[in-house]
C-alpha cells in the first residue's frame, strides 16, 4: 500500500486540480489531501471563494481522493507524512523545490501544472458577466 499526500486550498475546483490529484493518485494506492483551512488561507494571503468545509465536501467526494485533512499550517507537513505514513508527497511544479527538505522522510515529486486554468481566472471569468 504506497500512500500519497499533497496539499492545497483547492478553490473553485478545474480540471487544473483533477489533473493533478489523478496524476498524484496514479503514484500509489491511497491519496491524502490536505486542504488550506480558511484561517491558513489568510496566512498564504488566498481568499477562497468556498469555505474549508464546502472545499472538503467537493474534495473528498472525489471517486480517486481517500482522506482529506485539514491544513492549518505551513510546519504540519512532517508531522502529516509520519502520522498518515505517506511514501510520496506530490505538489504541483510552481512549488519545485520548495519542500525538498521532506526528502528526508519520503519521496518528493512536482508534477508539472496544467497550463491555462487557475481558480483566479475561472473567477475573473464569472465575476465578468
Ligand atoms: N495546480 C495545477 N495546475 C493548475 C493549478 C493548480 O497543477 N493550473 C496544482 C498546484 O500546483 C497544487 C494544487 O493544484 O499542487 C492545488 O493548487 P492550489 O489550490 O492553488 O494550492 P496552493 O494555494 O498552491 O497551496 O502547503 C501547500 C499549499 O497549501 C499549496
């Protein structure tokens, strides 16, 4: 059973984030999502349009997402891979790098994003009309 963990505020949900939870599942059997909690949010200076327990309904109904957590914090994420035993964690590739220091407890990839779609732009969109 190789676990997989990845985090993100996942707001207004796109094909963006499906690609990358299928693709972050694909490397293994079980899939953890940490989503930003509101207050977190404020730390990372995102506004989400969907609060954390509507993001974590939309999430966690996802057929290939097994767990999802909540993410309170930028310093929770060693503490996450040995408490949910996670042999990969996955971040999108505007991250490359960032998390390089969690290669002392498992693998860590970034996965390119997928170009063209952000949750900004799709609200940018709708906000138009
Ligand atoms: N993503 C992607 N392609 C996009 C948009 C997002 O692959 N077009 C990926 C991001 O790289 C990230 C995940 O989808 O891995 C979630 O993106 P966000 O909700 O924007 O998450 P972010 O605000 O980057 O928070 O501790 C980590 C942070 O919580 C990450």
């Amino acid at each position: 059973m190789k676990r997989v963990i990845t985090y993100g505020t996942y707001d207004v949900l796109h094909f963006g984030h499906i690609n990358l939870l299928k693709r972050a599942k694909a490397l293994g059997d079980y899939l953890i999502v940490g989503i930003s909690t509101d207050e977190f949010n404020s730390v990372k200076g995102k506004k989400a349009y969907y609060m954390y327990e509507q993001r974590k309904s939309i999430i966690e109904n996802l057929r290939f997402v097994d767990l999802v957590i909540p993410e309170n914090s930028w310093a929770q994420k060693p503490n996450d891979i040995q408490k949910y035993q996670a042999d990969i964690f996955v971040m999108g590739n505007d991250w490359e790098g960032k998390f390089d220091e969690l290669e002392e407890l498992c693998e860590v990839i970034y996965l390119p994003r997928t170009e063209g779609v952000s949750s900004t732009q799709t609200k940018n969109y709708i906000n138009s009309f």
